[in-house]
C-alpha cells in the first residue's frame, strides 16, 4: 500500500516550495495536503486557541486532497490527522521551506513545529528547508524528501523525534552528499531597527544578522555551508542533564524566600 | 547594587500573576515590565516579523517602569533588552502565568518562550507558574521566584539554559517541599471540538485531555501533583542524541533518492 504523506509548511498553501515537495511525493507515495493558507514565518509551535479554526479545499496538482486552513503549521497537522483526512497519517512532511531553519532557531520555526506537532501524534516526521531566501531551487530537496519519507515511512521513528532536513541551494552536481549533524549554537542575533512614524511614534522591526560561523564540523550550519544536505535528528525533551545534577547541589529551599535570612 | 529584573509573561500586562510577581520582586530588587498588551496563549516560541512592533508606557505598581507591547513574549524580551532599558537586565522573569507548563507541553508555552528568549541573549531567565487555569493564589510562587532571582543572578546558569518553576496551587503550609525535576512525557492530547456555524459551515476550537499521569517521580508532573514546587533546568539544543548514532548506521545517500534502484 502506498505510503500516505501528511503535507504542510508555514510558507502557506500557494508556496512554490510546498508545490515541489507534492509532486515529488506524487511519484512513490500519495500526498495530501492542509497548510496555512497565508505566510506565517516566524510562529514558533504556536497553537490557535482563541479563535475558530476553519479550513476549506483547495486544488493542488498531483495531491490526493488538500485544504487551505486559518491556523499555524501546527494547527494545520492536527486538522489533518484529528479530522480532514480521515486516517492517520504514514508520515508528516513541513516544507520546503525558503529559509534554512537550522542550530537554535529552530524553536522559532513553524516549519519545524509542523513536524513537531507530527511527532506529538506518534507520526514519524520530517521538517525541510532550503538554505536560500530568495531564489531558492526546490528540486534537489523534493526528491530527497521523497525518498527519505519512504526510509521513515519503513524504519520508523523513536517516539519524539523528526528529522530536520537543510538543503544547500544548490544543483545536483554540486551537492557534496548527505550528513548527520546536530543542531549547531550559531544563530541569528536578534536585533530591533527602530524608525518613527509620520505622527512622531516611535515603532521596531525585528530583523537578525548571523552570528559568528559555526565552527563545529558535526554541526547542521557546518554541513549546508559546505555543500551537504544535513539530516538532524530532533527530540522533544529539553530538560538540561547537566544543570539537573549541578542544581541539586544549590540546595534550594521554599524557607529561604522568607526575607529571616 | 540592586539586581534588575526584566519581567515579562503571555497572560499581558494588566494580569495578577505579573503584578504579584513584581511586588514581591520589588522586595529585594528592581523589577521593570515589558508585557504584553493582550493575553498571548499558546504562542509558542513566537517572533513577530511581518508588522511593526510598538511599546507603550504603562503604570504597574512597584515596578520601576513598565510597557506594554503588541508583541509576543519573545518580543517584550527583545524590546527590553535591545531598547526600552537602556541596560540589559541581570535576570529574565516571565510569569507568573495561570496554568502549569510542564513536559513536552513547553513547546507551545509563551511563558517559557520568554524566559527562552532571555537564555538566548544570554541572561540568566526564569519561568514561573502555578498549577491552576482558576482561582490561582500567586503568594508563595512570587515569593519564590523573588528568592530564585537573586540566586540566579549571584550564581549565573550555563549558556542557553533556564528554569522552569512550578507551583502547586496551595497555601504556604501545604507546600511539601522544593524539587530538581526533569521534563515529564505527559502531556495535554491533542483533541478538536468540531462545530457547525449559523451559515452551515464547520468550524474548530482545539482542545486537549491530559495524558495518563505522569509515574516518574523525578519528573516535574509528578512533583507538582504531590505538593512540590517543581524547578525544572531547560536547555535549547533539542539534537536527539541517541538517533544520532543510530542514523549514521543508515547510510542515507542522496543518490538512494533518483528512482533507478
């Protein structure tokens, strides 16, 4: 039986990137669709609790069904799974993404949360972008997708996990191969410009510069900026192992936060 | 000199955890507000790219200043520390927030998105928030998270990491006692309450049933439902350390992804 692939990203509906990734699915698996139906760049796992979710059909060439949603990515995943398309999903597929979403950014990322919301349902899932924001190439990423869908589709995954996926922008003959990395610690550094409207308020824009470059070779930055396409796997539990051992050590008591001491 | 504490939370400025907290904050240190306007729920580790960001000033008691912003808890962190300070602050607080964050559940927590946010400028942060959705007492989780700022601010915590504090909804007395825990595997399910409008079309609210109760008793749901105040140390590399190796042994090439095999 054809391996059925839940599809979603936070570019919405109409993006170039999520057209790519269906009709590379097309070809070993069916795809079905539910996507945000605007841009929601930047949502982080964000869930709609404060207003009514709805979702409509939309045509998508070569998916079996797709619906146009008002939610996040993450949204999106759970009106797939719990409602519109009627079973439960093999895997779950958010992308492609213009943009890498790489090191800690990812806790930015509605491409990410879309995995991560297939990964809370149990269904082995995978978060892919392009390393480009502007002119981004979606045909090396798409068929790499579609064959990794079908190896988890197989394998599995632990419970937890997705893999998140980062394609240079590049074509086939210079992509240098495919690593397993771990998230890196380069990041975009926050920053705010600030200007002043024509009434004399003053307001920001949030933008970001790349930190300094990851150095570290295992790293998910390292490997796109050398040419490969790198595969991360990502789990859902962030307590700090070594902070948990170093804090039992401080002693901390409810006692101490009377102001006797 | 007075250790000084950026407050922030994603119930907005105007609720009685944030303004317990900054009373009893005020106590032993300089708490300033950046929160924001409206309630925020749900927002995960949200950033606001697409619309201008805006800050206004506002009156909270016992704070030294304090705005409030039309922007995630994320960006309140962002606009305080970058901007409306004019210092960065010692110590990131966002809270107290009606409701517990626990487990994987953090994902989605705007709470713990601000506290994220302050690790990733790298200042020492802190989440706090009390085990009720009603009738939340905030007394002694204000008076804790006021004697956990200043022991965080005198012994730092490593890069990329923060606490998340939470406490049981009980008076004083019957609190049993302060808990190092990890991150629980329970979590709210997922769920959809599927509704038809006046015009006949559906619609969606997302809703959630706890999991079955968490039995590790190292872990932060646990301690919580047995009357412990619940510190639980987070880091932001989400990298799967396990699956790591295991993927390396799948030898995922991209030439497996042309369909000639």
């Amino acid at each position: 039986m054809a391996v059925r692939v839940l599809v979603t990203n936070d570019d919405g509906v109409h993006s170039p990137g999520l057209r790519a990734l269906v009709e590379a699915l097309a070809v070993g698996s069916e795809p079905y669709v539910v996507a945000p139906e605007h841009q929601r760049s930047a949502t982080g796992h964000a869930i709609t609790l404060h207003k009514p979710l709805r979702a409509f059909p939309v045509v998508i060439p070569h998916a079996v069904s797709a619906w146009a949603a008002n939610g996040t990515p993450a949204d999106c995943v759970a009106l797939g799974v719990l409602d519109l398309l009627g079973f439960r999903p093999d895997v779950v597929v958010s992308g492609i993404n213009a943009g890498a979403n790489l090191g800690r950014d990812i806790t930015y990322s509605g491409t990410v949360s879309g995995a991560m919301e297939g990964a809370i349902f149990g269904i082995p899932a995978l978060a892919v972008s392009v390393d480009a924001f502007e002119n981004a190439r979606y045909d090396v990423a798409a068929a790499f997708a579609s064959m990794l869908v079908r190896l988890i589709a197989e394998r599995g995954l632990p419970p937890d996990a997705l893999l998140n996926v980062n394609v240079p922008n590049l074509p086939r003959e210079a992509i240098r191969g495919v690593t397993i990395t771990r998230l890196g610690r380069g990041r975009y550094l926050s920053k705010l410009e600030k200007r002043i409207d024509p009434r004399g308020q003053a307001y920001y824009w949030r933008t970001g510069q790349p930190s300094a470059e990851e150095e570290d070779p295992g790293s998910d930055s390292y490997a796109v900026r050398h040419g490969y396409i790198s595969v991360t796997p990502v789990q859902m539990d962030m307590t700090h192992e070594a902070l948990l051992t170093a804090l039992r050590t401080w002693e901390i008591r409810l006692e101490s936060s009377s102001h006797h001491g």
